[in-house]
C-alpha cells in the first residue's frame, strides 16, 4: 500500500506533465488503431474489388488447366453441381466460364484476343458486366452475338452491327471458326483486358470450339474473405478430387506481394512511432525521478 500510495501521489505531484504524458500515450495508440485499421480495411477491399473484377475468390477448375491454360484440361459442371455449389453458406455467386486464345479479326485487320464464353446473367451478377456496356446491347443466354472490348473494337475499326471473324483451335485439336455479329461494346477498367477481350453467350462459345457442355473453369463469389477457408474447404467435400480448387491468392501473386509490401511498411511506421512516445515516456520518468533523489 505504501507503493501506490507514493505512486498515487508522484503521479499528480505535477498535474501538466501526468496528463501530457497520459494524452501522448493514449493518442500515440488511438494513431496506430486507426492506421492499422485502415490497411486492413483496404486490404479486404482491394481483395473484394480484384475478385469481383474478373477471377473470383475461388475457382473451380481441371487438374492442370491454370499452368498451360488448355482446352483440353476443361471440366463438366452440370446445373445441379452448380446449384449445389450456391447453397454452401456464404456463397453469393458462381459463373461458369470458357476461355481460350484466338485470332480475331475485321477486314483486314487481325489481333490475338481472349474470347471468354459466359452465362451473361450470371456474369454480370458478379462483374457488372452489363454496366460497362457503352454501346449497343447487352447479351442474352439464347443469342448468338459477341461483346468486344472498347480498346479492341478500336484497334480493329469494328463498331455494332458488324461481323467479328473468330479463328483459333477448339477442343482436342479441332478447328475452331465463327462470324459473329458484334451486339455491343464494353468498357473495362484495365487496358489489358480492355484491348483484348471478346465476350460470347457460353452456349455459342462452346459450340465455336467444339465444347459441348464444357468449360474451362467455373468462378465463385464469397460475401467475406473471412468466410474464403471455409467455402473452399465446403466446394473441395461437394465435388471430390476430380477438379482443382483455387483461390484468390494463388490467381494473384501479385496482389498478394503488394499487400505484403504495404502492409511491413505500415508495421515498420507503428513501431517508429511507439519508439518516439517511448522516449517521451522515459524522459518524464527520468525528470520525476531526479525530482526526487532526495526522498529516495
């Protein structure tokens, strides 16, 4: 009781300096939860945004497909797999893709473009696709139409209303040809995608390349990072060891180094931080303790 007692009274001997040092301490922490909140924060966002853009927080996928990007690595995904899949706990959206590299072309102008094949509903559920649209029309599940990218419709002068000429390789080897009839233009948000992405209804992308009911990997919406671990482990039970479960973080090294990045920067700056309010801390108590050399 002595102790606190002098404590007690050492702490109020001089009211300023105690409630200086107590303010810088306390706002010193509030920085630092604020900050660390912060990048947390816009972590989840930039994860959230990168997902909803184009890949998903996971992808269903065939065994091999993401190393060599082949056709013949492509997967079946029946409609009652996919509804299965939509009833696992916090899964907000799933679409079912096909994509493959062909030559595309207009008049005489011809440029390699990835030519992806969507469930228009469910694509612009989870991209928003149909909110890029700046031209034309938007596609239906029955149509027969293509969807180019503005940069690429630029780069071959090919506007709505003409015919786009798809010429590539198909499933197994087979020649994979089609002119399709340009129903609307979009606009996306990165100039890779923006000059080289061709959309097509996934029924007329897989008769294109000789698909019939396949795709090359299936796309799903979580509604929380948090929930990512839990999801991926549920789609793994519901459909077995016959196809590839990848998530966010291995489609996007990228991302990942950066949030890394940012986030020892972040770390090194709290630290820098806690280091000055601690010499501050240090110098009050060596002053309150010359103060009282006597006493002791």
């Amino acid at each position: 009781m002595m102790y606190l007692s002098l404590s007690w009274r050492n702490l109020w001997r001089n009211k300023k300096r105690t409630l200086i040092a107590a303010a810088s301490i306390f706002f010193a922490v509030l920085l630092a939860l604020v900050m660390r909140s912060g990048q947390t924060g816009s972590y989840a966002y930039m994860i959230d945004s990168s997902a909803k853009l184009f890949t998903g927080h996971l992808q269903v996928q065939g065994p091999g497909y993401w190393e060599n990007r082949s056709l013949d690595r492509s997967i079946v995904l029946d409609p009652t797999q996919r509804r299965q899949l939509l009833q696992i706990p916090h899964v907000t959206a799933l679409t079912p893709r096909l994509e493959a590299y062909s030559l595309v072309s207009f008049g005489t102008v011809t440029k390699v473009g990835q030519v992806i094949g969507v469930d228009p509903e469910a694509e612009s559920k989870m991209t928003g696709l149909e909110k890029r649209l700046i031209k034309g029309a938007y596609l239906t599940a029955d149509s027969s139409g293509a969807l180019v990218a503005q940069g690429l419709s630029k780069t071959l002068g090919i506007g709505v209303g003409d015919d786009l000429v798809i010429y590539g390789q198909g499933y197994h080897g087979q020649m994979a040809a089609a002119k399709v009839p340009v129903v609307g233009i979009v606009k996306l948000p990165f100039p890779e995608m923006n000059n080289g992405l061709v959309y097509l209804p996934l029924k007329e992308a897989q008769d294109v390349f000789s698909m019939d009911g396949r795709i090359t990997s299936a796309a799903v919406l979580v509604d929380g990072v948090r929930h990512l671990e839990a999801v991926t482990r549920s789609v793994r039970e519901e459909l077995g060891d016959d196809y590839t479960i990848m998530t966010w973080d291995e489609m996007l090294p990228d991302l990942v180094q950066n949030i890394e990045l940012d986030n020892a920067s972040g770390i090194i700056m709290i630290i820098i931080l806690y280091i000055v309010i601690a010499f501050g801390v240090f110098g009050t108590v060596m002053m309150m303790t010359s103060e009282r050399v006597k006493e002791f």
